[in-house]
C-alpha cells in the first residue's frame, strides 16, 4: 500500500540525512499518500512559520505514486522545489528523482506538471487538466493567488484598442467612457486612489458590447466576468487623471465550480482556524511545530484605545516610544492605515532620528521599521528577525477597500455573519504568519496596541489564535 511504502522510504531518507526532525515528517507522508491513494480532498494546516523541511515528507509519496499530478506553486516555493528540495530528494535517493514537466500545456504522459495559480486557471478553462489530481503548498494564498489570475484589468491603452477595432461604434464608445470618467474622477478622494463601480455603472457599456465582435484582448474576459460573484473598482493616477478598470472575483473558487470536483486534491498551508476556503474536506489536520510550544510574552494593556478614538495617534505615538525605548534590536510596527502610518513613522523619527524607517529592507541593527501587513509578510524573509513586533492596528481588512466591501455584502446579503466568517478568519492568518518569526529561538516579544484586542468579544479569538503567549505587565529593557 502506499501509505506503507511512503513511511518506510520517509524513515530510511530521514535516517540517512540525520538532521533533526520536524515531529510530523511521518504522519503529513502517511495523510497525503493516503489521499493520493483515495482521490480524495486534504487539507492539512500547519503551524505559521513552519520551517519549509515538511518538503521531503510530501515529495516522498508523490515520487512514490503512479497517478498523474499537477502542483500549484507560487514563484517563492517554486524556486525552493526546483532549487533545493528536488535536488535534496534526489541526492538522497536517485530512484526516487521527481520528473516535473514545466510549461502551459503539458503532455497527457508527464506525470506531474508544475504550474502556476494562472497556469492551472488556463488549463482548468481549456480543459487540460484531465484526471489529474492537485497538490497546493500554499492553501493560505491561494485565495488571494487565484484572484490575481482571473482579475481583467482594462488601461486606458485597451480603451483606444476597443474603439480602432470598432470603428462604427465609436461615438458610443467615448460617451461611455466619458460616463465613467465623470464617475471615477467625481467620487471622494479616498488615499487608496480605488473607486467602487456599481453593476448600473457597467451595464451600458456591458450591453453594446455583446453587440460588438470581435473585440481585442482583454474585453471578452471583462464581458465573460458577469454576475453577482463579481466585482469592480476603478485605480486612479491623480497625476495624469487616468484610471485602470479592474474586474475581480469574490470567492475564486466559486467562479472555479468544478475545479476540484472529481478530482483528488491535497492542500498544505499556514491557515488559521475558520479559514475553510470554502472547501468540505474528507480529512483535515492541524499539525503544531515544536519551537511555536514557547510561550510567546505578549504585552496588551487592559483599557486601550478604540483605532476611531480622537486621541489614538497620540497614543500610538507614547506606547511605541515606550516600546522602543532600552531596544538593543529590531523592532517592527504594524499599521495598515496610511495617514496614521505616516503620522507614526515621523513622530518616531522626530524622537529616535535616523533608526526609523519606512518599510524598508535596510534598517540599522537597532531601526525601527514602520510597515503595512502586506509589505512585512512579503519581505519579512529578507530582514533580520525582529526583537520585537509592534501592532498598532490588527490586520482587519477595511471596509475602504472596494474588493473587501463587496465580499462583506454578499455575506450579509446571504444571511452570514460576515465578520466572524468572512474578516475575522483572514484577519487571524495574516496576524499568525507575520508573528510567527518571533517564536523562533525566543526572539522577542509582541505588544498589541489595538484596544479592540481587550474591548471586543472577539478579542479572544485573536488571543486564542495567539496561544502559546505570557501576559507581560510591565516593560522591561530588551
């Protein structure tokens, strides 16, 4: 059986490299032959900041299988797979080489084809697919990896495209265009520069094209992304006064209905409890990792400010000052907001000179780094790790953003609770990758200057999510 096989072949290669080994090796080889075997759906989450070793114990039983696969990998661990962990396999045992076939189309006869998340959503539309069964090592960007390959964005080019490719219907072709200029440019500035488009914003537009053909790239996309799981916002350059069109999914695998039916899928990621991707997996396990056992100190005052107090920059500004203070190492701050970003990052630097930074990947031994979520959980792997993390704000997505108010809609619009299913979960991922670092070899300590931390009832969702973690209740030099 291939569970069998796969164990004693992780056990003899674990054997041979003598490293120290991650606790779950045997169990993660053992589930994933198990559902290669089935053709069944996984999903396996592992503990946030796992170290990538968990490779070779999912690599095993598929070198082992015989049933055609697909991996889904993103550029960073597409890199780590053919640079490291492939060799890694082969070196320690030559029979087990993993032939990948690369490219946007493979032959039926290659076995395992590695793609991309804009690979696998052209193949899935053009049917080359076939039978073959789905390995995703990143379950917790997939979401966000999948929308960025459906999304149509249109550029001012693609507008001047249109109408030579359409001559006869030019006038109505800039009418149009002049409406939704008027819409864009008159909506209230927003410091994200994006503007909520409505569905009767699009719809002229939408119905004169159905009377046109053919039509250059990419308007047949924008026209087949129709319907309530779909939504718009256009991109302002207040400079040029121009704006790009985009076209994004709500839910990715939604608009992907059948992707993973009838078919065996194994997903690996860092997720956080509640975050279901909207799959039903036959099997599903948390696997811990034994460094995240050490308590994590936490310091998170009782009686906070709320982010919409009047007075809650000034109180940024003093906590951090107090944070930093006696800091001997990096320290990195939080803070989705831009205006109080901004505000932040000059009252420190007025305080502390030269060590503050603005998301930066050069920062002094002893800089202060002030950040948005997206930007530390992108570059955390280039910096050194922090002595401590400081969150101004927890990482909830703003309503502001057109994509997040759209999704939050249609949770409502369906009965849901749309923050505890929708904002919370993704809220609670984020928060648990871009803390994880500071598990490691107890590098430091974590202070939570949200008082919605203490002042909401989810608040201990957050801190569950948190756990293992000591209450600091008093500063102390680092």
């Amino acid at each position: 059986m291939l569970e069998a096989r796969a164990h004693q072949q992780l056990k003899d290669l674990l054997r041979q490299e003598g490293s120290a080994p991650w606790p779950h090796h045997l169990s993660l080889s053992r589930l994933v032959a198990r559902s290669l075997r089935r053709s069944d759906h996984t999903l396996v989450r592992l503990a946030p900041g796992s170290e990538p070793s968990w490779w070779i114990s999912l690599l095993v039983p598929l070198a082992l299988s015989e049933c055609p696969l697909a991996i889904v990998v993103g550029e960073a661990q597409r890199q780590r797979l053919l640079q490291v962990e492939l060799p890694r396999l082969a070196k320690a045992e030559p029979s087990m080489a993993l032939p990948c076939f690369e490219g946007d189309r493979a032959p039926e006869d290659a076995r395992v084809w590695l793609l991309n998340h804009q690979q696998l959503v052209a193949a899935w539309q053009k049917g080359w697919l076939g039978e073959r069964q789905l390995v995703i090592p990143e379950a917790e960007q997939l979401d966000t990896l999948l929308r960025q390959a459906l999304e149509v964005v249109v550029t001012p080019q693609h507008w001047d495209q249109l109408r030579r490719a359409q001559p006869a219907a030019e006038s109505s072709l800039l009418s149009l265009h002049q409406r939704l200029n008027r819409r864009v440019l008159s909506a209230p500035h927003r410091p994200n520069q994006l503007v909520a488009l409505a569905p009767d914003d699009e719809a002229p537009l939408r119905h004169l094209l159905q009377l046109l053909s053919p039509l250059p790239a990419p308007w047949p996309d924008w026209l087949a992304a129709k319907g309530a799981g779909w939504t718009s916002w256009a991109q302002l350059n207040p400079q040029l006064l121009q704006w790009q069109l985009h076209r994004h999914p709500l839910e990715p695998l939604a608009v992907l209905r059948g992707l993973l039916e009838r078919r065996g899928a194994v997903l690996l990621g860092q997720l956080a409890p509640g975050s279901e991707l909207g799959l039903q997996p036959v099997v599903e396990l948390n696997l811990g990792d034994a460094p995240l056992a050490d308590p994590l100190p936490l310091f998170a005052p009782l009686l906070q400010p709320l982010p919409n107090s009047p007075n809650y920059g000034q109180h940024l500004l003093e906590q951090s000052r107090r944070l930093i203070l006696g800091q001997a190492g990096l320290t990195v701050v939080l803070i989705d907001d831009d205006a109080l970003r901004l505000g932040l990052t000059s009252g420190l630097a007025a305080e502390f000179g030269s060590r503050v930074v603005h998301e930066s990947t050069a920062p002094e031994g002893n800089g202060v780094i002030c950040a948005r979520w997206c930007w530390w959980l992108e570059q955390q792997a280039r910096l050194p790790l922090p002595s401590q993390i400081v969150i101004a704000l927890l990482p909830i997505a703003s309503l502001e953003d057109p994509l997040t108010a759209a999704r939050v809609m249609a949770l409502r619009q369906g009965g849901r609770d749309w923050f505890r299913e929708g904002l919370l979960p993704d809220a609670l991922t984020r928060l648990q990758l871009g803390v994880a670092g500071l598990r490691r070899e107890g590098a430091g300590r974590l202070a939570v200057l949200d008082g919605r931390l203490r002042g909401r009832s989810w608040g201990r969702q957050v801190l569950a999510a948190l756990e293992p973690w000591i209450n600091l209740t008093r500063l102390l030099p680092h």
